[in-house]
C-alpha cells in the first residue's frame, strides 16, 4: 500500500485523551499494529481481528522477537479463511500490553520513566475505544467484521455492545461474557507468583534491567495448564518419563509435562512483561458484559444490527461451551442474528490457535455470508 496508514509493523500515537473506565485518562497513546491486504474504496472490507491475553499485532506475519509466524498465519492470509485478497484485515496490539503499544513500561511523559504500577487500571471496554481511535487514524468508519478468540472474543464481543453502529459482523471463538470464580481464581494465582518474586520490586523493575522471570514463568506454567485438556495431556504426556530410565527421587523435571510446562514458562518470560500479565489478567477480571448494561445480557445487544458467529469447543474448560449458549441465548433474547456451533477437539482452550479445518470453515462461510 502506498497510504503510509497501512502495511507491517506500524506505530501511532493517537490524538487527544483516552477516557478509561476506571475514571482516569491516558494521553498520548501510542497502539502499534498491523495491516494486510487492500482497503477497499469506500472502506466497506476491514476486518478487526483481536487478539489473546499473551498474543500481539503480528497476525499473520512473522513475529520480531521468536522467528516464528504470525499467531494465526493459519486463519489469515492470501486464500485463507480471513482472505486478505478480499479483505482489508487490522490487528492491533492492546493497551497495556508490551509489543509496542502503551503499557506499563511504557514512558509516562509527565515523569520520563517508565509508567510501572502507576499506570492505570484498564478494562476490555478501555482497550477497544482504543482500537475505535486507531480505525478513525485509518479513516474505517465500519467494520465488515470483527474477529476474535479467548481475549479477543471479549472484545469482539463488546465492539457492537460499545459502537453498534461501526460493526457488521462479529465471530467469537472460545470466549465468554464474562470471568468466572474460577477464571478470576486462576489469574490471582498467575499475578501473586509474579509479586511475590523478590525482582517485582513493586513493579519498578526496569531500571533493573532484572525482570521478575521466576515468577513470571510460574504463572504462565499455571496458566497454560487452563489452555489444555486432560485429555490432550494424557494422550500427548500421559506419565512418560523425561530422557531418563527410572524416577529421580528428587525434584528435577522427572515426568515429561513437568518439562513441557517448564520450556512454556521460560520462553514465555523471552516474549512477555511481568507488569503487562498483572493489567491484562485485571482486565479480563473485570469483563462482565451483562454487568455493564444494567445485569442482563441481552441489553448489550439491543442496539446492534450485527450478525453473530460463535463457536466453542467441547475440551475448553477454561471457557466451557456452555459459556457460549449464554450469550446465544442473551443474542436471541435482544432480537440478533446467531449461529453457533460447537467444534470436537482435543486440545481444550487452545484449540482455537490451531489449524482446525472445521474452525477454518465456519469462519469463511460466515464471512462470506456477510459479503
């Protein structure tokens, strides 16, 4: 693209104040972000896709710090589900993250150091206006679609909730309306083993340059343990040994998922930042949908003319399928468009992130649908 708005590896800094439901403001917002394919003339083929708690801009093309390919190279692409000769697709990196965009070890101007834990409470509501001032930057006044999974599903699902007018379509994978007991239960787990890592320093560790990575990498460990199913553990670990013979007796990495779990939180830690997973897991605490218009679901919805797309997977516990026949039934209640299905898998949460061709075949008939 000649529009210098457009193209890889992006970065603005959006205009005025960003009003965050915790009451504060952030100015000076810096979203980094991504772009593949054409903006169509009258703009009417941009699709937002929304990424995961740990994920980033780089959707489809390959990330700068691990080498690997984008997140979902198997969902967007050229020919792909997500087709990017037809369709204008932007992805962004969300507020609070550390992959460009504003976060806590951002640069907070009024100091000239990093933000750290002064940097102020966001939510899923806070993180898409921001993507709404990204999509004004990029002159798209309407989305043909929003697209999300996990993280992103919750706040594809509150795009039409928050701008029912800029949005068509919205495809939800393996996501909820809100965090339950256990989801918050899960996160404080993840965020006390990062505090409680000496090298926290209260979050003011970047001067440091001696990051918090024990306990950084015990929380992913625990998190990632939500992404799976028991199933998929026992069929791919089950009780195998790891490189040894007979039980050490000891505390090494005996078993083999003890050692995947290990490799899982150490690269992590490469990738990611302490402070970052503390505001980001806050985030999606907070997420209750439902509770932000009035305690009932459906009035979420009520001013939306967009047609809905859900799908979850039998093996996710973490955001079980029951999860998303609530919101089908709060779609149904406000008068939407829905379809739903639930995908067999046995790779639990993670599912979504894979290359699942009946995932990959509702997404494009969906889409297509909506041409």
């Amino acid at each position: 693209m000649d529009d210098q708005r457009f193209g890889l590896a992006r970065k603005v800094t959006l205009p005025g104040l960003l009003r965050l439901d915790g009451g504060g403001t952030l100015s000076g917002v810096e979203i980094a972000y991504e772009t593949h394919g054409q903006l169509a003339p009258d703009g009417g083929n941009a699709i937002l896709i929304c990424h995961a708690l740990t994920m980033d801009q780089h959707v489809g093309s390959v990330h700068p710090r691990t080498g690997k390919p984008g997140w979902w190279a198997a969902m967007v692409g050229p020919g792909k589900p997500i087709d990017t000769d037809t369709h204008c697709v932007i992805c962004s990196n969300v507020i609070g993250s550390c992959m460009g965009s504003t976060g806590p070890g951002s640069i907070d101007p009024s100091t000239g150091q990093p933000y750290a834990m002064t940097f102020p409470v966001i939510t899923i509501r806070d993180m898409v206006r921001a993507q709404a001032m990204l999509l004004d930057h990029l002159g798209i006044a309407t989305l043909k679609a929003v697209v999300g999974g996990s993280m992103g599903g919750m706040q594809a699902l509150s795009w039409p909730a928050t701008f029912p007018e800029r949005v068509r379509s919205v495809v939800v994978i393996a996501s909820t309306a809100r965090h339950t007991a256990q989801n918050i239960a899960f996160h404080e787990v993840g965020r006390q083993a990062v505090m409680a890592d000496p090298k926290w320093r209260g979050g003011d560790y970047y001067r440091h340059d001696d990051p918090p990575a024990a306990g950084l990498a015990v929380a992913r460990m625990a998190a990632h343990i939500t992404y799976l199913s028991e199933a998929g553990l026992t069929e791919k670990f089950g009780r195998k040994l790891q490189a040894r013979q007979a039980k050490g007796f000891g505390f090494d990495a005996d078993f083999q998922v003890e050692s995947y779990l290990r490799h899982q939180g150490l690269s992590f830690v490469d990738r990611f930042d302490a402070n970052s997973y503390l505001y980001i897991t806050r985030a999606m605490d907070y997420f209750d949908l439902a509770e932000e218009h009035g305690g009932l679901l459906a009035n979420a919805f009520r001013q939306s003319a967009a047609r809905f797309c859900l799908v979850s997977f039998d093996t996710d516990w973490l955001y079980p399928t029951i999860e998303s026949r609530h919101i089908v039934h709060a779609l149904n209640a406000a008068g939407r468009a829905a379809s739903f299905v639930e995908l067999s898998s046995p790779y639990g949460h993670d599912a979504f992130l894979l290359d699942a061709p009946e995932m990959n075949r509702v997404v494009e008939g969906f889409l297509r649908g909506g041409a």
